[in-house]
C-alpha cells in the first residue's frame, strides 16, 4: 500500500475539542450510512446507529489516552483497536491508557463484537482520527515555533525539529492543536513506516486478568445489591403452570419470588431479541448461595405451551411466526432431517445443467454429513446487573452489542434511550451467545420489579439448557464424475433446525460448470443464534470432507485438487456471485502446504487432514497432524496458513488462531446438545464434553501470508476448517470416513449412510 | 461463628457453615477473582489453595476451610509477580482470561511439589482446568517457563 492520502467524505467529519482542564480530544464522526458502505455491512444491523467516533485524549502533561469502542470478550479488541489510533498519532505504546469506552453509538460507533468485524470495521476512522490529531499536533508545534511544517518530525509522543534541535512532547502542544481545525486532508502512514503495528503487543489487561481484578459482568458490584436467579421451564415447548412461592420465601435472604413476563403480548422482536421462555420464576435474595437454595425450594407445575405465536420485526413491516409446541428430541429431529432432505427445497444457485451432468455421469459420489446443535459454554455464564427506576436504567454487564438490546430495553422498561446506561464489562467468553440480550433485558426487568440494584446470574445450568444454541445440521453433497474422473458437476442440498447453512455463493461454486445448491428448514422451539462462524462451522466440515473424498475418488491429491478448481474459478470462474478471491484462497493452501512439509516422508507416522476455508472475510488452511495415543486419536501438531491482510497484533492473532484450532478440535470431536422430550440432555460439563488439556495439540505453527491489504478479521475464520481436517485425518488414522458430529461421540442414531444410488 | 483465614488476613463470618467457599469468596469477602464456572467441580475455574492444596472452592464448604489457610488469586503473590503470574504475561496466554485465575492456581500447586514438571505432569495436573478458547497449549508453554523462572530463583 502506498502513502495513502485520504480524503474524507462529505458525510464524515473529524471534530476536536478543547479538554476540561487543558489539552486535546479529537473525535472522528462518520454517519451511519458510511459506515454500512465502507464496511460492506448489511444484514442485522439495526438502522438506529449514528456516528463513529474514535476518542483520543491528550493532557499536558503528555498522558494519551484512547478508548476502545468495542466489547472485548477475548479477541483482544482492547489491544489491537487502540493499537491502531497509537500508531498513525506516533505515539509511545508503552505509555498509552487504555480504557473501555462506554456505550455510545454516536460517539464511538457501531461497537459490537461479531462477524469478526472489530479490526475490519474501525480500521479506517481510527488511523484517521490517530493521522488527523497528529496533523493537528505538528501545526500546533510550527505555529509556536513559526517553523514550516515540512520541518518538523515525530517519534514517541513527541515533536522534532532537527535544524533547531527543538523537541517537545504532545502534549505541550496539546491544548493549541485542540484550536486547530482539523485537516480536510488526511495523510496516514505507509504500512511499511509502521512502528506498533504488525508487531507482538501484550494484552492491555493481561495483568489484571493474572491479578484476579475484577474485570468481568459476574464480579461487578454496587453496594446494596441484590442476586437474582431464574428458574426458566424444564424443556423447550413447555411453560409456567402455577407456582408456589412459600418455601423459597421463607429461606434466609430471600428477598422476593415472582414470575416475569419479559416481552409483552404482540411485542416486535428484532433479530437479536430471541428468547427461549417469555416466563420465567424470579428468586431475588441477598447472596448468590441463599438464591440458589431457595430457588430449590420453588415448587412448579408446568405445561407444554403448544403452537406459540412470536411477532417478529422486519424491514417490511412485522409478521407473525408460529413456534411449533412439539416436545423434540434428537432421534425425532434426526428422522425429521431425513424426512425433509428428500422433499424438493428452495433453488439457491444453479449453474449449467447439472441435472443433465449427472444424468451422464460416469461416477456419483453422494454423501451426508449431520451435526448437532452446540451449546456456546462462554466459561463465565450469562449474567447482568441492572438498577432500574422509573426515570433511568443503569446496567453492567457482558454484552456483544449494546446497540441492539438498547432499543428493546428502552421498549419494555417504556424509557427513552437517554436514560438507559449500559457499561461493557469484559466478558468471560461470547463466541456469539452474548450478542442476544435476553439476559440483560431480564435483569433489568427484576430490578424495577423489586426496585433495588439487582445482579442476575444464570447457573451453569440454566446457561446449557436455554438454548439460543448452534442450529442442528444435515447437507448431503453429490458430485458426478465423467468417465475421465473430471469434475463435471457438484449438488449440495442442506437443511436444518430450524435453518439450514448453505451459502450458495461460496466455492466451490465458480468452478464447477454444473452446480446446484438448495436449502430447506425444519421450524423447532430450539432457540438458536450465532456460535463462532455461523454456518461457515458446519459447512467446513462437510464440504472439506467430501472434497477430500472426491479428491480421493479422482486420485488427485486433496491439495491439488482445490488448487486446481480455484485456478479454475479464477481463470474462467462459472457464474458472477462466486463470494471468494480465488488466488487468497490458494494463497493459504500454498502456504500450509509448504510450512507443514506436505507429502514429505518425515511426515509419514502423520495421519494428516487438509482443510482450507473463507468466511467472514478472510482465508484459513489447516493441516492437521493425528496420531492414535492410547488407542484414541490424538492431534498432536497443527500447521495453519492465514490470510486476514494486514495482521495488528502478530503474537495475539498467533494466539486466536491456535484457541480456534483448539476449540475447533474440541467441538468435532466431542460437541453435543441432545434434547429428549424437550429437555436439554446436557446441563453442565459433566454431561457436555469440552476439550481438556491433554487433548489440546503439542504443536500448532501458525503462518500468516504477508501482504498489505486492509485488515479483516481472525476470531472465527480460523475454526469452521478445523472440523473438516480433523475428519479428513480422522479418516486416515481409522480408515473410515466420519459424516456425523461429535466425531468420537456419535449421537444415538444417525441418518441413512450414504448410497450412490439416489437418482436425481 | 467461622473464622477463615484468607490471604494471611483473619476473617469471622456469621454465616451457613454449608455454603461453598467459592461464594464466601465472592459475596461476603469481595474477592471475585476466584471464579464460577459449572458448581460441581468439573472446569476448575474456581480453584483456591487450601493449605497449599488445590481444592475446588464451588464444592468446598466454608466449614472445611475454618481455621485452615486459604489462598486465592489476589494472594498468589505480593506483588502479581509470582513466576506463573510472570510467564503468563511474558507468553500473553489469555484470551478471555475468565478461566485464567482458576488455571494458574492449579498450576501453582504443581510447581510448588514439582520443581520440574514433565508434559504428562502437567497435563495430569491440569486436566480439571476448561479454557474455551482453547489456551492449554500457551498454559502449558507458560507452566514450563514459571519452572524455569523458578529453578533460576
């Protein structure tokens, strides 16, 4: 990337302003609709957003301090975004002050966490609001020492001027810039003049986090605040009956027992306002141990709910949806999957005539892949403190994306945004449960009821058997070979409950002259939302099997033969939509085919897995290394090849990768909620298998193409490719294939097996 | 009338002899960086020293830990400086560092009684500690640089 000169739009500005007591702030502003544009935005977002505003604050005593907008639930947001401010504005990273900005969408813009659009989505206003307060500076600096500004240089926070042998913090200029107007011209850094970036800084909070501070939603504390827990019903489909309050009641420390009616009848849910029960029992009481007894004193009758009515909010105007009553479980919803899988579903991308291909094929390769729904275990459950009077709200706690639960509050607490506070606390994992604030909204509902500051803690179990889970899966995959074992057609036909996870656009489609992609969904009462890389999780896995078994089938290695459909899709690609950049894509395969030594003999006591994937805008490969330990299969060494453009932070994004390649290993192999008669069969870790250390790899080499392209995300693009390699692997440690997820804890049944015999 | 000593600081709690620590810890005493994860002793994310024994606050009652020595996160070390609290920092571990506090109490238990650990020791040490994110290779990365950092004193 050259130097470049940006010129901001008509509809972004930069203010400046003086600091109460001396010294600069500079703010960038950017409307809402730039914002969407720049950042290619479109789908879930609430049209209420306003301005961006990216804080820097100066003293005169030189101290900078910048305020990272988004929440920060382990991707290193706090880090990395605050990184990119410090360098454009020359500044000494060491001695910058960090601090989580509060919830503020017109001063610090979208602020949400997900879709691995942190670094993505701020990455030009906040090197532009870092560039513009050192333009600022500079002038400030060539005024007080009537110097041209040409002359002048910066470095650590301070000012230079070589031929006078002048040198001056910024912050002695601080409160003469915050008079300057800002530039209309911006000129940010060349990528290769950068200082912090592309380069390890620690985590900003490391120490408090080794410290035990108290940095999370579950620590925060107000003084005269009370705990609060629900009892939500006992299985999906099922509601409050009666209850009888008087055991709890009479527990010590409890303060109040009640139902909770969260949304009021026809209440216009938005697409992050799911909730799994509108009623739910209410124990409030002193401490979180005088709650939890009592809450066992409760006595509940419930009832199935039957067919349930939610209205739903939509660009066209609201719509009804029906909740289906059915009491599920897993061998029901599986025999359901079958059903539907072969009922015809809606067309999402057709090119060519593959009904013709594999009509004529000489070989048919038709395979089905399943996988549950996952429970996101955030290690620190859901919880939120709210103190909620008539006139205000304030509430603390972990949240995604404060924007969107805000309009819901400030609807069911009947209070203008205004007089609704909402502080970000860190939060103890999300993987995207913590963008649906049902929790938050319950708190504060609570809180008003029994008018005092209120902390709501959902126990391990409540947290596992609420839902808003990763949906349940199928997709059966059909490619037709020609007699010369060329590819001449693909069909992937998905579903699930109660969404499948096709995305029609993505390759292979573009190299395939023949393509068909359907979807189909079954509706359920399982609640479900986003779990780290939505759809793309499941689609990697059963996409990247089956292309390591057509690669097989045409015996081809599994590398070359996506380099060879990708080289395809770039010279003469099929269709227009095709939502990937072919030569990145075979960047990353490249590059982890080189790094992991692939087909050299030292590797040969390997059973090695392939992988590759893009989602969420940026490329990942992994090679997965499998060794039979005690009889088990063992990683026990991961290459992976990145490419998210410019990387911020090098030792950070090595570190997501590794936990996503970890985490991803965990999910394949042992991932699982099952439900029977409605019920969760999984409450608590002792039930739901999570990856321990002794399973995690020994080894996982993380490489990164190296390039200046404008930065894209790494918190979920590195995990969908970890299931399919590890199947891949799996398949050359065991000889067998694994279609269905958990691959080392089946379900109890499983679909029909493949056959190649289903005609078109 | 339980008297609790935390942190080499003397505590006399009027309260439920059956309450875990975990919640003493949290509510009544304020020191929240033991955390809680599951309630029944399987992620290890509120992991306490108990004498210089690892114990599972969540499932310890508070009756068991009167008049025996109790040692949370906050009182690891002094100055947060403990070579496990060191490395920690010197390999950036965390991610979400919500589970942080119970793994590096863990692992201080092992390097107190191993001065140096093996793979296996750790992982056998270590198996009751959840990270989500999935850290356990840097955890174990970092175990091994506290040991080093310790043996040099």
């Amino acid at each position: 990337m050259e130097p470049s000169k940006t010129t901001h739009s008509r509809r972004s500005f930069l203010r400046s302003s003086l600091l109460a007591g001396g010294g600069l702030m500079i703010s960038f502003s950017w409307l809402p609709e730039a914002v969407k544009a720049a950042n290619g935005i479109d789908a879930g977002v609430p049209g209420q957003w306003s301005e961006l505003t990216g804080y820097i604050r100066i003293t005169p005593d030189n101290v900078i301090r910048i305020l990272n907008p988004n929440p920060e639930f382990g991707q290193n947001v706090m880090t990395s975004l605050p990184m990119i401010i410090a360098e454009e504005l020359d500044a000494d990273w060491e001695k910058i002050v960090v601090e989580m900005g509060p919830h503020d969408n017109v001063k610090l813009g979208p602020q949400f966490t997900g879709g691995s659009n942190s670094v993505r989505m701020y990455w030009k206003p906040m090197r532009e609001a870092g560039a513009a307060a050192r333009a600022m500076l500079l002038q400030a600096a060539a005024g007080t020492w009537s110097v041209p500004v040409e002359e002048l240089t910066t470095k650590a926070a301070t000012i230079f001027h070589e031929k006078s042998g002048r040198s001056a913090t910024y912050g002695s200029f601080a409160t003469k810039a915050a008079a300057i107007p800002v530039p209309k011209e911006i000129h940010t850094k060349a990528v290769k003049d950068f200082k912090i970036l592309r380069k390890a800084q620690k985590n900003v909070e490391g120490s408090k986090i080794v410290t035990g501070k108290p940095l999370f939603g579950l620590d925060y504390h107000q003084e005269g605040m009370l705990i609060a827990m629900i009892q939500h019903p006992p299985a999906f489909g099922m509601k409050l009956q009666s209850f009888d309050a008087s055991q709890a009641l009479g527990m010590p420390g409890i303060k109040d027992v009640f139902s909770l009616k969260l949304y009021p009848e026809g209440f216009e849910q938005g697409g992050f306002d799911t909730r799994t029960f509108n009623e739910l029992l209410v124990v409030v009481g002193k401490t979180t141990w005088e709650v939890m007894n009592a809450r066992k004193k409760l006595v509940a009758q419930w009832q199935p709910a039957g067919d349930t009515k939610d209205t739903m909010a939509g660009r066209n105007g609201k719509r009804e949806v029906t909740v289906p009553g059915e009491l599920e479980s897993t061998d029901s919803q599986l025999a359901k999957m079958e059903a539907f899988s072969k009922q015809p579903a809606q067309q999402l991308r057709k090119d060519g005539d593959p009904e013709s291909a594999f009509r004529n094929a000489a070989q048919i390769i038709e395979r089905t892949y399943n996988a549950p729904f996952l429970a996101h275990n955030c290690m620190e459950p859901m919880n939120f403190f709210a103190d909620v009077t008539d006139e205000k709200a304030l509430l603390a706690g972990p949240l995604q994306a404060p924007g969107w639960t805000e309009p819901t509050l400030s609807k069911i607490l009947n209070l203008p945004p205004e007089k609704i506070e909402i502080r970000m606390t860190r939060m103890g994992g999300g993987f995207g449960r913590r963008a649906y604030g049902h929790y938050l909204s319950e708190a504060a509902l609570i809180s008003r009821k029994v008018k005092a500051p209120v902390k709501l803690i959902y126990t391990r179990e409540d947290d596992m058997t609420y839902g808003i889970y990763r949906p349940m899966y199928t997709a059966t995959y059909r490619a037709a070979l020609d007699a010369n074992k060329n590819l001449i057609a693909f069909h992937v036909k998905g579903g699930g409950i109660p969404e499948h996870a096709i995305h029609a656009n993505r390759f292979p489609a573009g190299a395939v002259d023949n393509y068909l992609a359907e979807g189909w969904q079954i509706p359920s009462n399982i609640t479900i939302g986003a779990f780290r890389a939505p759809r793309s999780n499941f689609n990697a896995a059963a996409e990247q099997s089956f292309l390591d078994e057509v690669a097989e089938a045409m015996g081809k290695d599994p590398i070359d033969l996506r380099l060879e459909l990708l080289k395809r899709a770039k010279e003469k690609p099929i269709g227009e939509k095709n939502d990937y950049d072919a030569d990145r894509y075979a960047g990353v395969l490249q590059l982890v085919r080189e790094k992991s030594g692939w087909g050299k003999p030292e590797n040969k006591k390997y059973h090695r897995g392939v992988a590759a994937y893009f989602c969420h805008n940026s490329y990942a490969a992994h090679v997965v290394d499998m060794v039979m330990k005690d009889g088990r299969p063992f990683v026990e060494r991961v290459y992976s090849a990145m490419d998210c453009g410019i990387v911020i932070n090098t030792d950070a994004a090595t570190n997501m990768v590794e936990g996503a390649v970890t985490d991803g290993i965990g999910n394949a192999f042992y991932g699982r909620l099952s439900h029977k008669e409605g019920k969760a069969e999984q409450n608590n870790f002792h039930r739901y298998r999570m990856i321990r250390h002794s399973e995690a790899p020994d080894k996982i080499e993380v490489h990164f193409v190296q390039n200046d392209l404008d930065p894209t995300g790494l918190g979920e693009p590195p995990f969908p490719p970890v299931f399919g390699a590890v199947a891949n692997a799996l398949y050359k440690a065991t000889g067998k294939r694994h279609y269905d997820q958990p691959y080392l804890n089946p379900p109890p049944k499983t679909a029909t097996k493949p056959e190649n015999k289903r005609p078109f | 009338m339980l008297k609790l000593n935390i942190n080499k600081k003397d505590y006399e709690l009027n309260i439920d002899p059956n309450t875990p620590l975990l919640w003493v810890l949290r509510d009544i005493v304020g020191l929240v960086g033991t955390k809680y994860g599951c309630g029944i002793a399987q992620c290890g994310a509120c992991t306490v020293h108990l004498n210089g024994e690892a114990v599972r606050s969540c499932v310890t009652t508070v009756s068991r830990a009167a008049g025996q020595k109790v040692v949370t996160i906050e009182g690891l070390s002094v100055n947060g400086d403990h070579p496990l609290q060191q490395a920690w920092l010197e390999l950036d571990v965390s991610q979400c560092g919500y589970c942080q506090a119970g793994q590096i109490m863990s692992a201080a238990v092992l390097l107190k009684e191993n001065k140096n650990p093996t793979d296996k020791d750790i992982d056998n040490a270590m198996e009751g500690n959840i990270c989500r994110c999935g850290t356990y290779l840097r955890i174990h990365k970092a175990i091994q640089l506290a040991a080093e950092i310790q043996r040099k004193g």
